[in-house]
C-alpha cells in the first residue's frame, strides 16, 4: 500500500506540473514604437529634408506668356505610355499658367546651374529676364538655352491634392543637347552626387 501511495503520489505532483506549465504565459513581444497621431510642419520638413531629390525647372506658355518654376518632385510613373508627375502649390504663380497649359517642358539641370535654380525658385521676380537665356519650340513652349537636357509633355491630368495640384504628363519628346552632372537639392541646399557616372550626349528627338 505505501508503495503504491507513493506511486499515486508521484503521480499527481507530475500531474499538477505538467497542469502549471501549461497556464505559464509566455513573456510578451516589446510593441514597436508608434508614429504620433499627427505630425506638425517642421516635423514633415525634417522627415524630407535628408530625402536628396534631383532639380528641374518646368516651362509652360497658355497664351499669356512664359512662365516657370523650380521643382524636385518630378517622378517618372510609366514606360508605356511614358508618363511623369510633378506637383505645384495651387497658390504658386505659375499654377494658372500650368493649370490651362497643353503641354510643359521639364529641363534637367546641370551640377553647375545652381543660380538658375534658385532664380526660378524666386517669387515676385520676371524669371525670364536677363540672365536668362531662352527661346521658344516650334510647337509654342519657352524653353531654356542652356538646360542640357528636357522632355516635352502632353498634361493629361490635374489632380487637387491637399494644397497643391498633382500633374500628370505624357512625355512626347526628349532632347539631349549635352552631357551633364544632374542637380540635386539635399538637407536644404544645392549639390551634386559624387562619383556619378556620365554618358555620351548629342542634340536628338527619341
């Protein structure tokens, strides 16, 4: 009899630990950090300000004369059919002309066209002006001497998004006048990318 006490006994303790093993909780997983619920401007700002964008300078006439503008976020969204997007400040200048233009030109600038880029990012000023140096498509468009490289675009969309308009143009044309460093605007300045690779130029419709 004691032995089989003893037996039962056994029992019932390895009974009662496997039972208090099974309720054991495993430790919980550290949450990951959450985003706010709302982010302020300068917050915004400081999460683009290391994002390094290329710089282009997009021309349209509507009839009403040239006008002109500095933008990094031109992005390339097609192949077939070719298509790219910008956006625009609908308070800017320039958005009534881009508003009801046919087409636009977007230039890609030069590691050393630094000025021109400042001087079509200038409010309240004739960006056209001397020492600009431009003239025009036969097909109407104001486009920039010295820009070694542009696209010309159909507009086939005007999106309102937040406080600015979002473009989407169909690329018709592409001019190479001549090889070049790209422009870049990075944590709030101008620069260039080092070590970038360069290619053979040369004045051609694709």
């Amino acid at each position: 009899m004691a032995n089989g006490q003893r037996v039962r006994v056994d029992c019932d303790h390895r009974a009662t630990a496997r039972t208090a093993s099974a309720h054991v909780s495993p430790r919980p997983t550290p949450a990951p950090p959450q985003p706010p619920a709302g982010v302020d401007a300068d917050a915004y700002k400081a999460a683009f300000r290391r994002h390094a964008a290329g710089v282009v300078v997009i021309t349209a006439d509507a009839g009403r004369g040239p006008s002109g503008f500095t933008a990094t976020s031109l992005a390339s969204l097609s192949l077939d059919p070719p298509l790219v997007s910008f956006g625009l400040a609908s308070t800017a200048s320039s958005w009534p002309t881009v508003a009801a233009a046919d087409s636009v030109l977007v230039h890609f600038l030069a590691a050393d066209q630094e000025q021109l880029a400042q001087r079509f990012a200038t409010s309240g000023i004739d960006r056209f002006a001397a020492p600009t140096r431009w003239s025009r498509l036969s097909t109407g468009e104001p486009v920039l001497d010295d820009a070694p490289r542009y696209l010309r675009a159909e507009v086939d969309h005007r999106l309102p998004v937040g406080d600015h308009h979002l473009v989407v143009a169909r690329v018709v044309g592409a001019v190479t006048v001549r090889d070049h460093l790209p422009l870049v605007y990075h944590a709030g300045t101008y620069t260039t990318l080092p070590n970038s690779r360069t290619d053979d130029g040369g004045l051609a419709w694709q």
